[in-house]
C-alpha cells in the first residue's frame, strides 16, 4: 500500500538495500508468508477433500426424493437444514448463511479497528476490535451448535443410512453418507474452527494491549495490521470451506 | 502507516547501529544459557544447527552400515552387535527382519529430514544471511530460537522412538499408507509410527518458523547497495530454498494430520476395502494413493529444498577458490528459481506405477525431464568457472568440487527415471536408491562439508586442519562412489529396495559380490567421517587462529572481527558497491576486491559502466530518505 510512497536517490532503487523495499515491516511480511503456506495447507485439505468425494458417486434423483444412504455424496442442503428453536423446519443453508455473515461482518469491523488504528483513535480500536472479538466468539458459538447438531443427528428413523441404525455422526460412522463425508465435515470445519478461536485469541490479546495502553506508547498500532491481516485470511478460507462443503 | 514502520525500522536497524551494539555487549555479559543455550544470536543458532545435524548424521550413517551388514553379508552373526540392538538381534544372531525396515526408514527420516534440511538448511540460512547481506541479526531472533527448540524438540521425539520396545516407524521414509496407518500391519505402525508423526509435525513447524524468517531477513534487511543481483549466489539459494520451503511443508502437513486421523481416530482418507486375516475393516472410501500425491507434493521439492543450498554454498566455494567470477550469474540465478519452480509440478513422476493415466504420466515425464535443462546450466557454469581458473584447493573447494561430480553422475540417472516407460523397469529398485544418494544425497552432503570447511574460520575463529580434510575428501569421494555405482548394476537388474534379504532368489546370487563391495565400502565411508569429526572438534578448540579474510573472498562476512559478537560488526554495517564475484578483474591490484571497496577506490580495474556508479557512490545510503507524505498525520 506504501510501495507508491517509496521515493530513491536518483539511479538507485527501492530494492538496492538500506530500506525495507515493499514498504512494510519485516513482521508485516512474515505474517503474508505465513499466511500463504497456511493458504497451502487449506488447499491441500480442499483438494483431497475434492478428490475423494469425486470418487464417490453423486445422488442422481429428485431433490424432493431425496434419502440418506452410504452409497452416494449426500445433498448439503438436506444436511444442513436445521435453524435453533426452529425445531422440525426444513431450513437449508439458513444457520450457515447467518454464521457466514456474522463472520464477514467480524472482518468489516476489524477493517475498522486497523483504520481507526492509522488514526491512532485508541477509544474507536477498542470498541472495534471488541466487536470483533464478539463476532469470533458468535460465530465459534454456531459452530458449537452445529456440530452438536450433526453429531447427534435425527431422533426418528426416517434418516438413517441404509442398512444401519446410526443416528447422528462421528468420525467413524454417520447418518449421511459415506464415511467420509462426516470425516472431512469435522476435519475441515475443525480445523478451520481452531483457525478461529487461535485468531479470537489473538485479538483479545490486541484487544488487551489496546486498553493498557501498549500501543499508544509505542507509537503505532501496526500489531491491529498484523492480526487483521489474519483474520481476513481466515474469513476468506471460510468462503471455500463454505463454497465447497455446503454450496457445491 | 506503513511508512512510519520504515523510519522504525531504520533507525533500529541503519542509523542506530552504534547504539544497538553497546546495548548488544551488555547481552554477552550474560550467563551461560542466554549465550549458548536460548540464544536469539544467527551465529549461535546456527551451529546448535550444526551440531544436532552432526549427531543425527553419525547416527544416520551407522544405521546404514547395520543394514548394509545384513545386505553384504547375509551370512554373517551379528550376536556381538547384541549390547546395542538388543531383542532386535534373533537368537540365531540375525537381525531381526522388521528391525531391518525399521533401519531402512530411520535412516531415510534422518537423513532427508534431520541431516540435509535442518542440519544443512538450518546451519548455513542462519549463520550466513545475516552475515552475507550486512544485517544485525534475523528479522526475528525470538523466532528463530523458537525454530531450533521446536528442531530440538522434534528431534527428542524421534530420538526416543528408536528405542520403543515395538521399533520406530517402519514403513518406509515416505510413510505410505496403508501399512503406516494400521498397527496391525507392522510393530513399526504402532506408537514408533505416532511419534513419527507429531516429530514430524513439529519438524514442520521449526521449517516454517525458519523459512519465514529467512524470507523476511532478506527482503528486508540488506544493508546499504546490496541490490538483489549483488546477493552472494548462497543468500539466493538460501531464499528460493525458504520459498520451497514455505509452500510445500504446509501439504505434507495437511497429508500428515490425516494419516494421524485415520490411525487413532478412525477415520478413512486414507485406507478402503481392506482385509486382515479374512475379516474386513471398518474403513472404507478412502484413497492410498491420495496420500502419495500429498506427500510426494512436499517430497519432491524437499529434494531441492535439500539440494539447492548445496548448490548455493559451492557456487560460493568454487568461485572464491578458482579466484574468477562466477560463470553466469544470473543464470544461476534463472535456473535455481526455474528448478524451484518446476518442483513443484513434477511430483508424480515418483507415481509412475500406481496407475496413473499414462497420458499423466507422460506430462509428469515431460516436466521432469525439463529439469535437466537448468541443472545441465548450473554443471556448465561450475565447469566453465572453474576453466583456467588459479584453483586454490581448500578442503571446501575440493568438497565442491566432488559435489558438481556426484550432482552430474546422480543427474544423468534421472533422465532415465524421469520416462514413464523405463521407470516400470526401474521403479523402487537400486537403480532408484543410487541415483538419489548421489544427486540428492551425497551432493547434498558434499554441501555441507564444504560449507562447514570454508566458514569454520568464521564459526569458531579457527582453521581446520588441511591436510585431514583433504584424506577426509579423498576417502569419501572414492567411498561414495564405490558405494552407489555398483548399486546402479544391482538396480537395473531388477533387485528391490528395502528387501531384508535375496539369497531366496536364484537370480540375485550374482550379485553377492557386488553387494558385499558396496558395504564395505559404506563402513569405510563411515569410517572416514571420524577423520572430520575429530578434525572439527579439535579445531574448534585448538585449531589454528583464523586470520580475518583466509580464503581472500568478496563476500561481507569476512569483513567482520574474528570472533564477530552479537550484532556482527562492532561499528557501523558496512555499505556495499559491488557484486561478490569481482575475483582476478584485469588491472586490480589484488586478485580479490571485496564488496565493500567503492568503485571510486578502483579506477585502474573499473569497466566503462561501473565508472559511471561512482557518480552515486557520493549519494550514500543514508541519504536516501523514504518519504511518505500522506501520513505525516501519524505523528
């Protein structure tokens, strides 16, 4: 974003040495490299996650028609259909959808607090990254209840796998679908979670640090940067997970 | 914002350089464990590097030799090894057919892992970016302690494994699954297995911590001039190294969790359709080779990451001691980045025989043998450097040497492994093991030494001692050949890897003397590296004292004190005006101008265009002032 602002002696350049030539810190750096190894592990998950289910049979009949069974991928929104206290509704892909927008919304306010961070507005970093943290905190709480939802699955037979009397899911067997597909859910959504709650976690400590005081002594607020750049990686890492696990 | 983080950084890291190392001075008063055990100092870290990477190579190689006992000698007792193996020793004094496996992955683990990436990686991106661009220190030093003890720690885990009652991992190096993932399958696939793999998460881990650091330090901390194309060609190897690094660590960390996964939670990623003794397992659904494809994601550019600082640090050597530039600079440069690039597409040339679409396959062999253009320019460049150059032959020097060797002999292999076709023959023969013991392996290794040979002086302020080296050299060179070229007849006979024993095959007993050849010259290999071990420990203490330049090289870190304490140069970083290669110019009156001898100081050997710099030599570093207008509100 500086890079424009780099002005050089004549017939030298920003890359010659002495200066940090992309115009950001070496901690700002360090964190987009990690971001993109980080990118690469999730890429892996997604790619095998892709593969193995294009080794299973997709369900082919009508939606409305649609069962259980361990012989094809299941249809996402007929898993995912469930809202809290609207027990018994078909609802696809509402709560996902809400969980979604909680967390874009947790990103547009931490876009706030690193811009009220440039303005060195220690009270408007609080109250943002606050609400940032509440937003991480939501989101994590969804996810609480969805898994809890998944894990413990239907009450009446109507939706079990064929052949069994599994009710719910775990790593090993589940009501869906093939093995797999439960396996990837918690796997995927799991490891994004602790993405989540690591980046929660960051933020209170900026948040903390924020309130003591630490960054205005120090001149900058160029940690808030730093964490935001996170936890937009992980929001965007949710647009896949989501893309793939619950849209396609 | 970003602007107003420059000036920070400047001012700790340029204008406030004669502060930071009185600040620094007060630090070496500190106790024993700030210095020496948690230090944040490159140089320490480097050789606690170093030295882990020594004792895993000791260990690594005697593992070798037991194996090749068994293969040499299949007759042989081994009761007198039972002090040390123990129950791995049958009662008819033979090794114990899974300890053998277990050996063979050890070794690979060790040796790939432990040896040629954190001990080569490790040891010389630490010790020598800081030094060779002009920089302090790392861009983290907190992170870069954090990624030894993580190597440490990982390197515990491992070490702890080998002594499990059931053995350490047993399934090869490259872990497949499914023997790697069912207990039932292996002792080695029990609790050895599980500790092999959060070792080596915890491996990754360190890797990462490492890369990033390396990353960063570069981009961001070279001193006054030092462009990129006045980088030494290490610092460059050192970097697409980290890139490598940071991009494939991640997938075999991904393929790593799952096959934690699939063996202690249950799931199936990994494994499907499987019976053992006649009944069925639960798993179902997954894919074997999907493992393959994510670990061979890592695996193949680990060749590199294992290869390139090898090269890096010999096209140092071979420069400075051939007393001529560089051949081609920046074409080492282009086909360092060009291999690191292809790395990363032709992985599945290690797949050939899962069955692939041979239409796939004949992309991934394509690919592959694209390869052999940027390697066959860096053999050309090495020779061509060293063509009527005033050879100095340094124990590094010949190291390097035997490096661009084994690197063209290993290298000449791989175009045949490379065609899908061949490969049928080849595949997981000793064909395979020879070609990457001496492209990868050996190459990787000859690296090392070389490096430990040529900055020794700079690490502890000693010589080493010349004339061991250059008997170390010889021994070793010959030794290695010995071993791996024989393996070549053995491969393309069609004798198969990590096969305990052949002496049930009618076809193989031709090859008996072969083998017992290759083992006993891998103990005498083995053997040799006692001749280092006790020149490098010897030295460290009572070595000869180093002068401070010995070689005569360009490059910033001999500019430092003998002896260089935290923070490298005891006043201000000295600029740089030119590239690290200005050895033997026409008209100077030294055959070496170090990079921090301004054009203006040489009008007697300048070329037409480096005359034209001085004009801005005058308009020094310092006055280059980063302005970023639109933020002057910050303050």
């Amino acid at each position: 974003m500086a890079s424009t602002s780099v002005a050089t002696a004549p017939g030298r350049s920003a890359w010659d040495g002495g200066v940090s030539p992309m115009g950001a810190s070496y901690g700002k750096l360090m964190m987009w490299f990690f971001l993109l190894s980080d990118a690469f592990t999730f890429s892996a998950l997604l790619i095998t996650y892709g593969m193995v289910r294009s080794a299973h049979p997709a369900y082919e009949g009508a939606v409305h028609a649609f069962k259980f069974s361990a012989n094809y991928w299941p249809v996402p929104e007929k898993v995912f259909e469930a809202v809290p206290f609207l027990h018994g509704m078909s609802l696809p892909l509402v709560f996902v959808g809400i969980m979604t927008f909680i967390l874009i919304m947790s990103s547009v306010t931490m876009v706030l607090a690193v811009e009220a961070g440039h303005r060195m507005d220690r009270k408007a970093v609080e109250k943002w990254m606050l609400w940032t943290i509440v937003g991480g905190l939501a989101f994590l709480g969804c996810q609480a209840w969805e898994w809890s939802h998944f894990i413990h699955g239907a009450e009446t037979g109507d939706a079990v796998a064929e052949g069994t009397t599994f009710f719910g899911a775990n790593l090993v067997n589940n009501q869906y679908g093939p093995r797999d597909f439960a396996a990837f859910f918690f796997f995927i959504t799991g490891f994004h979670g602790t993405h989540v709650f690591s980046g929660v976690c960051l933020n209170f400590l900026i948040y903390y640090n924020t309130v003591t005081g630490v960054y205005d002594r120090r001149g900058h607020y160029e940690m808030v940067e730093k964490v935001g750049l996170y936890w937009h990686f992980v929001d965007l890492v949710w647009v896949f997970v989501f893309t793939f696990f619950y849209l396609v | 914002m970003a602007t107003t983080d420059i000036h920070i950084h400047q001012d700790v890291h340029h204008h406030g350089d004669g502060h930071d190392h009185d600040h620094d001075h007060e630090h070496h008063g500190g106790n024993f464990w700030t210095t020496y055990i948690f230090s944040e100092d490159h140089k320490i870290i480097g050789k606690q590097f170093l030295i882990t990477g020594i004792f895993w190579a000791l260990l690594g190689g005697s593992l070798s030799v037991i194996f090749r006992l068994q293969l040499g000698f299949p007759d042989m007792n081994l009761e007198w090894l039972k002090p040390i193996l123990g129950g791995w020793i049958t009662p008819e004094g033979k090794l114990d057919p899974e300890f053998y496996l277990a050996l063979v992955t050890m070794h690979g683990t060790i040796m790939v892992f432990f040896v040629l990436t954190a001990g080569l990686s490790g040891t010389f991106s630490n010790f020598l970016i800081p030094l060779q661009i002009g920089a302090r220190d790392m861009a983290s030093g907190f992170m870069n302690m954090l990624s030894y003890w993580f190597f440490f720690a990982s390197s515990v885990l491992m070490f702890i494994s080998l002594f499990l009652e059931t053995g350490p991992a047993a399934g090869g190096w490259t872990v497949y699954p499914p023997l790697s993932a069912l207990p039932q399958a292996i002792k080695g696939s029990g609790l050895g297995m599980t500790l092999w793999l959060v070792a080596m998460a915890l491996f990754i881990v360190s890797s990462l911590l490492g890369s990033i650091n390396y990353i960063s330090t570069v981009i961001n901390m070279r001193t006054r001039g030092m462009s990129f194309t006045r980088l030494p060609l290490t610092i460059w190897a050192f970097f697409f190294t980290a890139i490598i690094g940071i991009l494939s660590f991640p997938v075999l960390f991904a393929a790593a969790l799952l096959l934690i996964f699939d063996r202690s939670f249950g799931t199936s990623f990994y494994l499907s359709d499987i019976y053992i003794g006649g009944e069925a397992l639960a798993h179902d659904g997954g894919s074997p080779v999907l493992f393959q494809h994510l670990f061979w994601f890592l695996g193949h550019p680990e060749v590199y990451i294992v290869l390139l600082p090898a090269l890096g640090i010999s096209s140092e050597i071979i420069a400075t001691n051939s007393r001529k530039p560089i051949f081609g600079y920046k074409a080492m440069i282009g086909s360092m980045l060009f291999i690191a690039i292809l790395s990363f597409i032709v992985w599945a040339h290690h797949m050939f025989v899962t069955g692939m679409n041979p239409f796939l396959g004949s992309i991934f062999m394509l690919l592959t043998l694209i390869i052999a253009v940027p390697s066959a320019v860096k053999i050309f460049n090495y020779v061509t450097t060293l063509w009527k150059g005033n050879i100095v032959f340094t124990p590094g020097m010949l190291f390097s040497i035997g490096l661009v060797s084994f690197f063209l002999t290993g290298g000449i292999t791989g175009i045949f492994l490379g065609n899908s076709a061949i490969d049928i023959q080849l595949h997981d023969t000793y064909f395979v093991v020879a070609h990457f013991h001496l492209v990868m392996g050996s190459a990787s290794f000859f690296g090392m030494l070389a490096g430990i040979y040529h900055w020794f002086p700079k690490m502890f302020g000693r010589m080493m001692n010349e004339r061991l080296g250059q008997i170390h050299f010889w021994i070793t060179f010959i030794g290695v050949y010995m071993v791996f070229f024989p393996m070549h007849y053995i491969g393309i006979a069609g004798f198969p890897r990590r096969y305990y024993s052949w002496t049930n095959f009618e076809t193989f007993s031709g090859f008996a003397d072969l083998n017992m050849l290759v083992s006993l010259a891998a103990i005498l290999t083995l053997a040799a590296q006692f001749i280092f071990l006790f020149n490098f420990f010897y030295s460290i203490w009572r070595g000869r004292l180093a002068p401070a330049n010995p070689w005569n090289a360009n490059t910033l870190e001999w500019t430092t004190p003998r002896n260089p304490g935290h923070g490298n140069w005891p006043g201000e970083i000295p600029a740089v005006y030119r590239w690290p290669y200005d050895y033997s110019k026409p008209g100077a009156k030294d055959d070496f101008i170090p990079q921090t001898i301004p054009f203006s100081e040489t009008p007697e050997s300048n070329l037409p265009h480096e005359t034209e710099l001085i004009k801005l030599e005058s308009t020094s570093g310092d006055d280059i002032i980063i302005q970023g207008g639109k933020l002057e509100g910050n303050h």
